[in-house]
C-alpha cells in the first residue's frame, strides 16, 4: 500500500519487482533524456522526520546509485515537479507561516525562486513550463496574480494580476485556458470592481486585452464576452484541441445572454452557436472535436443537471451553422463524451443511463455520413495566426514571439473530411527580426512611460546568483528578452536591452534561516542542518555554526560547505543553535531552538496489588533513559493509561501527568497498563490489581528516622514492600491479604488494607486488625528497610495504628512532596540497587514478569509538543498470568499513535 512507502521497480516488463527504496512518497519522476545524466534516474521525495515534509532524493535503477545532485533540505510534501530542465518544491519559512518555492535549472544547485515586490506567497500552481519559461500562479492569501519567468525559472514578472480564483481545503483553483495546438495563447478570468471579465493573450502571457466578440465591436455591452474558463474534473466548459489549431468551443455570456460560443482564429473573433431554427444553445454541454475540426458537436449534460436528452447539436463548419439529430427516442442522462485521442475520428461515444437506476447505455454517434467526400488540395488555404493585442501587427507582421508561423487548414465551407492521416499543419515558420514588442522589464523594474525603470520595492541586498563565488556578472539594464521568444537580436537592440558585464557586489549578508530535516531530535543520533540566505553576498562571507551544547564551533568561507551541517547531542535538553554570517561590508545571525530527548528505555510503576472497591488507587510511573530518570514536564511525556475496567471501544485516558487516580466499582481482577511517550520513543508497561468490595483500613505513623527514607519514589515502594512482609511475617498472615499504601510523606502515613480470605481456618480481618493496633501499641512492631542483614539501629518503629473510620475517595498515594525533591542522590540510587538485589533473592514466590510483546525499534511518532492523534487502543481485552510461560507469548499492540516501542521486561518485586 502506499502506507508502506516502498517503490519498486521492474527491469523485465513488471515480471519482476526489486524493492529500489524504502520510506517513499507517492511523488516521483522518471529522469529525462538529454537533461538528467542518465535517463534511468527517479527523481523521489523521501519522509522527512517532520509531518508533511519530505527530503528530495534521486538515484539510479535497478540498485538505486545516488545521483542526489543538491542537498536542499526538507521542503512541503508532494510539491515536487520534474519537467524538462527544471525540477521544483516548495519550502516553508521556519520563522513564519509563508511558503516560497525553490528550483534547479538544468539540474544546477537549487535557488529560491524570487516574486515582485514584498508580497507573502502561500501557494503555487506551475501552468505552462514550455519554451524554456516558467508561466506560474501565485496564491498571495486574498488574490493570486500570474508570473512569467526568465529562463532559469527563478526571477518572476507581474503577467496577470488577480485572476478569478476559488480556495479548496489544501490547494487553489483558477479560472485559465491554454489554447491547445497554439501554446502561446492563454484564456484567464479577471476579478474586477464591476465584476468578473475574461482576458486573453496572444503571446505567452506578455500582453492581456479583454476578450470581445470581435475586434471592430465598438458598444461595449454588445462586446465583451464572459466565458466559463473553470475546468472541472466533472465537467470541461472549454475545449480546444492540438490537431485543430484555432478551434476553440466554451460557455459564455454577453450581457445578460449565456450561449455557446466558437472561436476559429485562436480567440480573436467569436461566434454565438445558433440552432437552425436561430434560437441559442443555451444550457450546459460537452464538447467534443472531431476529424481534425471538420465536425464540432454539443451534447446536453445530464451529470450536473439531471436532465435526459435525446438530440446531439454539431457542426461542419467550423461553428458558423449549426444542426441537430436525434440519437435515443427513450432520451439519455450524458454523463460523459469520448473519442479517440488525436481527434482523427469521425466516431465519438456517449454513455449514461435512460432513468434513475437503470443500467448504463452507450451509444457510438457515427458521423461519416456527413461528406461524403475526402478533402482534397484545393479544400485547404493557409491561416496566418497574429498577436492580435499588438498594435504592430497588420496583414504583413504577423510575428508571434518572433516566429511567423502558417497553419494549413481544412476551409470551413469546405463540404469534405480531413481523414484519419494528420495533417501536416505547419507550412511555413520562419524568425522575425527583434522589435520592443520582444522585451519585457526585467525582475526589479517596471515600465514608466514605455521604459523599465527600478522598482522602489527592489531589495539593495540583492545579490544575483551567478555571485555565489564571486567575479563578475551579467547586470541587466532593467529589460530582458522574452525567454519563449525566438526574435533575431540586431546590435541596435543589444545595447538597450542587453546585459552589462559588471564586477560582482560585496553586500552584507542577511535573510538567513535554519531548516531541520527532522523535529524528533534524539540524543546520540546525527542531526542534520540546513542554512539558507536570502540576501547579501556569499563569496566573501564567513559562517559560524554554534550548536549551544559546549562543542566548538564551526567555521567556514564558502556557503556551499556551511550550508550544510551534521552535529551530535550526547545529552538531552533545550539548545539554541546560532549561525553567524559577516563579511567587510556587516554581518548577520540566525538562532533556533532545539529540544533533545533521550529514547525512553523502561518505565518504574509505583501501584498497589489490590485496593478497595469505591476508594481511589493512584497509579504512578517514572519513565527513565538508559542513563537517567526523566523529567516528566521538560522532557514532554505523554502518558496513555488503561485500567482493566473500560467498556468496549473506550479509549485510553491521555495525561501530561505522570500520576493518576482511578476508582474501580466492581470486586475482581484486573490489568492496567501505561504507555510512556515522548516525541522519539514509548515503553509500555502493565500490572494485575486485585478489588476486594469489603476490607480493613488501618492508618499508620512511623518514628522521626522515617524521614531520611522518603526522598525517593523507589525507597517509598519498596517501604510498602517491607511493611507488608514485616507485617505478615510477625503476624503469620498470607502476604496476598495485605496491601500497603503511602498517602503522605510529611509526615509519612500509611493506609494498610487487610483484606478478607476464602480460606478456612484463616484469621478474619478484624481479628488481624485488632492485633495489628495491639501491637503497635506495645511498641513491637516496626520496618527493617532493608532486610535482616543490616543494624538494627535501622529499624522505624510503627508509632501508632488507627481504624480509618471514614475513608474518602483520595486516599490514594500523595507524592508532592517526593516528586518536588529537589536531588535524587547517588546514595538513593545506590540504596535502591541493593533494595534491588535483596527483591531478586528473598522474594522469588512474589517475582512478576510483564508480557514480552513484538515490537520494532523504530522512532515513535509522536511530535514534541504534539498531543497524539490515534487514541483508539485496546488494552483491555489483553490476558495475562503470572506463570513464566507467559514469556513465550507473542503478539502486538497499539499505542497511541503509529510507532516502535521498546518493552521494560525488568523483573518487579
């Protein structure tokens, strides 16, 4: 699935499949011929370490050589497009929330692809790549305008300014056309105070003129066409085809008059579709062009309507006349048009249903009957297609971006078909020499009174990319020459509008950021580091890494070595990375902060083996690395906790807390777990509790010595622990009848459970009780923590043994005081290791294991300061026992979100 994120590929025609990479985006591209080094290179967006990001990446099949020319860091997922010589993503700025798109030209390093002015860009949507020039929109959040690129494809120019647009959740649509088999025309709606009008350009997007029906109109409401531009997945409203150049078909109005409309001379005149009775086709079509434009047809649509039709609409001559013909008595729901690709055909099919709910019916519409002759020399005259927004162009300059090009046509009156053989269209094209008309101001001027003059917008820090090492540079004089157009320069025109060469500028660095390649930063694990500058120069500039964890810092004098960087952090915290640029002429500095985390390796579970129905147990954990405890609130632990009593399909409860509490209503047994999460690990642990509805409650104090035990959660369980076994051995009580639970530490305070027994012959919990209060008032009971071999000095005597009259639901474990201390001392550490090693061989009758689970070692995904997403775990129905065969017991489970755990199979006493 492509959850997996594992391309494939086949070298024997998809007999046999080779696994190329792993961790692979659904976005990839193969090399291209003449461009890439090897035409067997995939271009691929590999996962990045943050959400919706990825990493560019290409290499060559079958064994996947890297053939990565350009490190470029993470940039927005799925924005990659390799077309021809140019390869693009989109990035996002770290510092705010504006994207910014980044292209390699000719598979040269990546630069940042650069707008007019100081507008925020959100978006971009790449419409035309031909020609050796980039023809983009731009989302700049209210509007979004048309740019023409220079050949690089990174310095932009105003083409169009705010085109008709409609916002989606993740993407934008526009309304625009690109007339096909005349690629230098373009069909855009523009957002206007008076509304919304149609433009068009005969020249690659240099020059826009509103569309009218002709160009001797003069009435401008008799004039101006409003067509439907917006193309549609379920619909097209327009269609032009290659194989019949000029030919255009779409919805339009004119005035209050919607209709269709026919253009065939590429959008300069227009004509309303009129039946034979001379009443307009008005209403919702699909459009189809066959035989190479001899045969135009409409056919009422029925997907967006719900109407049936019976009668297709068409035309032989090129739109001028119209006729109907009836195709289905019973009438049709058209859900769609086809034909073969080309437009040779004389044939197309219609599909759809008769009624709600009856299969569907294709129908083949024949129209060869129509001629019945083939056309011949004489039915074809040549078409000169014009600039018609050009003043210049007349009957003898018919110059289009410098080519003058002829089409050979079908004549429209012409009673006669093309055939299935294509037509050779074009029968002349030749270059034109250069006039103004084959320049345009150059990124940073505009035109003032028919010359570019520099912007005020235009940024001082600029510093061209042919720079980034120095020497000199070919300086614009404020234009530049088409990039699509083919004109023949003369030495007139070169000196205006020619290139300067100039000695590169020194600027003071500026604009620079710091990009991640991966926001799960763990410790011990090799990060990596991306600068980029925006403004200033490079070659005379020096950078200074500092990665704020005491390392010394890093020092080059070439960007290409700087922009770049790899770094260790062997301890996890809070760091500020700074990165300085300074050359002669100023100096600038960027920070980010980082946070490195340790991978959680186990997690200790402060809980109780049994409690009292109604009453609260408190469940803690303590979640430590492989060389400390961890800090719960620095270091961001989520916690996902089960209790064994959830109803079916519940879903775990999520805390920042590492303690919580928990009633249970119902006597039985039951298992809990908790998940410890943090954004590059989770370790899982769960524990049996036993619910007994009647018992026992004694409150205990203890002697001042007490005290010095209390400044470590371990020591505290492992008091409870020697409570009980202390308690049981003086008394001769079954140890599984007691349970003791800490519920303050200043003073210390424990509430002993005495539970009752199925046995015969066994003590009731009254009479335990009553003994247990007799003999701490004798001042014979007490707690030697750590065991018979140690002095007896050591012992804390029980001072008193009350009956809890009232227990209320918070007598659960109150661990303030323990988790505020402020040092867990060396010596805690070395007393709760021999506590330890005193469990592991006086109490082997109590050892519990957890359950060994199947788990990978892959990072969790959990992001830092992210609340996780996937709750839906079921922890619940899982069965376990203390037998140790349990060991051998395989399985999965589901924490929280997607992602590797590591288990804490430590043994518990």
């Amino acid at each position: 699935s492509l959850n997996q994120r594992k391309l494939y590929v086949s070298t024997d025609f998809a007999e046999h499949w080779k696994l190329l990479l792993d961790n692979v985006l659904p976005n990839f591209y193969w090399g291209v011929e003449g461009i890439d080094s090897d035409v067997d290179i995939v271009h691929m967006e590999i996962e990045a370490g943050m959400p919706s990001q990825a990493i560019y990446k290409a290499c060559i099949v079958p064994d996947c050589k890297d053939a990565t020319f350009d490190q470029i860091g993470p940039f927005i997922a799925d924005s990659l497009v390799v077309h021809k010589e140019y390869i693009f993503v989109q990035k996002s700025s770290s510092y705010d929330s504006e994207s910014y798109l980044v292209v390699s030209y000719n598979r040269t390093k990546f630069q940042r692809a650069y707008f007019p002015g100081d507008l925020k860009t959100d978006d971009f949507m790449l419409l035309n790549l031909d020609d050796g020039q980039v023809f983009i929109a731009v989302n700049h959040g209210d509007y979004v305008n048309l740019y023409l690129s220079e050949v690089t494809g990174q310095y932009y120019v105003l083409s169009f300014a705010n085109i008709y647009h409609i916002m989606r959740l993740g993407y934008f649509e526009i309304d625009f056309h690109e007339v096909q088999g005349m690629n230098w025309t373009f069909l855009a709606n523009k957002r206007e105070r008076s509304g919304v009008q149609t433009y068009i350009s005969f020249d690659k997007g240099g020059n826009w003129s509103p569309l009218t029906v002709n160009k001797s109109c003069s009435v401008a409401k008799q004039c101006l066409l409003l067509l439907e531009v917006k193309q549609s997945l379920l619909l097209s409203s327009m269609l032009s085809q290659t194989n019949a150049p000029g030919i255009i078909l779409a919805h339009g109005i004119i005035g209050q008059e919607s209709s269709v409309f026919t253009s065939n001379d590429g959008g300069a005149t227009w004509l309303k579709a009129l039946n034979v009775d001379g009443t307009p086709l008005v209403g919702r079509y699909r459009f189809n062009i066959l035989d190479q434009g001899s045969i135009l047809t409409a056919v009422p649509d029925g997907l967006l309507t719900g109407l049936s039709s019976k009668t297709v609409f068409y035309s032989s001559d090129e739109g001028v006349h119209w006729k109907q013909q009836e195709f289905d008595s019973k009438g049709l729901i058209v859900k769609g048009v086809l034909t073969e690709p080309g437009s040779l055909t004389m044939v197309e099919s219609i599909f759809g249903h008769e009624g709600p709910g009856i299969p569907w019916t294709v129908l083949k519409l024949n129209f060869s009957n129509v001629f019945s002759v083939k056309c011949g020399p004489s039915n074809y005259s040549d078409w000169h297609p014009k600039d018609y927004n050009n003043a210049e162009s007349s009957l003898d300059n018919n110059c289009i971006l410098g080519q003058n090009i002829v089409y050979k046509r079908r004549n429209p009156e012409a009673n006669c078909y093309n055939g299935e053989i294509l037509i050779v269209r074009t029968e002349k094209n030749y270059t034109c020499e250069c006039t103004a008309e084959d320049y345009e101001c150059d990124f940073g001027y505009e035109e003032v009174n028919t010359d570019c003059k520099q912007t005020k917008w235009f940024d001082d820090t600029y510093s061209p990319p042919e720079c980034d090492k120095g020497g000199d540079y070919n300086k614009s004089q404020g234009y530049r020459k088409i990039p699509a157009d083919v004109c023949i320069e003369n030495k007139s025109y070169q000196k205006k509008y020619g290139k300067v060469t100039t000695v590169c500028p020194s600027i003071a660095p500026s604009k620079l950021t710091i990009a991640l390649e991966a926001r799960k930063l763990t410790s011990g694990k090799e990060l990596a580091f991306h600068l980029e500058q925006a403004g200033g120069s490079k070659f005379d500039s020096k950078y200074t890494w500092d990665f704020g964890d005491g390392s010394k810092p890093l020092v080059d004098t070439e960007f290409q070595n700087a922009s770049h960087k790899t770094h260790i952090f062997s301890v996890a915290g809070h760091y500020n990375i700074n990165v300085v640029a300074e050359n002669k002429k100023g100096k600038a500095n960027v920070s980010a902060s980082v946070h490195v985390q340790d991978p959680l390796v186990s997690v200790y579970l402060i809980a109780p083996a049994a409690g009292k129905t109604g009453l609260s147990v408190t469940f803690s954990v303590i979640p430590t690395s492989s060389t400390r405890m961890v800090e719960t609130n620095s270091d961001h632990v989520h916690f996902s906790w089960t209790f064994g009593d959830e109803s079916v399909g519940s879903l775990p409860l999520l805390t920042w807390n590492n303690s919580v509490t928990h009633v249970f209503n119902k006597a039985g047994s039951y298992r809990m777990s908790v998940e410890a999460v943090n954004s590059v690990s989770s370790v899982y642990k769960e524990q049996s509790i036993q619910m007994f509805d009647d018992a026992e409650i004694l409150v205990l104090t203890f002697s001042s010595n007490v005290n010095k035990y209390m400044s470590s959660p371990v020591i505290l369980e492992l008091f409870t622990l020697r409570i009980k076994q202390q308690l049981a051995e003086d008394l001769g009580v079954n140890l599984a009848r007691l349970e003791a639970v800490v519920v303050n530490t200043v003073p210390t305070t424990v509430h002993l459970y005495v539970f009752p027994s199925s046995l015969p012959g066994e003590e009731t919990a009254t009479n335990i009780r009553d003994t247990v209060i007799s003999q701490v008032q004798k001042g014979v009971l007490g707690v030697n923590l750590f065991g018979k071999l140690y002095e007896a000095g050591e012992i804390i005597t029980i001072t008193s043994a009350e009956k809890l009259i009232s227990p209320d639901h918070s007598s659960g474990p109150n661990m303030k005081a323990v988790y505020i201390a402020t040092p867990v001392l060396v010596l805690v550490v070395a007393v709760s290791l021999v506590s330890f090693m005193y469990c592991r061989k006086k109490l082997h009758s109590l050892r519990q294991y957890n359950i060994l689970h199947t788990h990978d070692d892959s990072d969790a995904l959990l992001d830092d300061d992210e609340a996780p997403l996937d709750l839906n775990v079921d922890f619940g129905t899982r069965e376990s026992s203390r037998d140790d065969s349990i060991l051998d017991a395989g399985g999965s489970h589901l924490v929280m979100v997607t992602g590797g755990r590591s288990s804490d199979n430590a043994e518990n006493c």
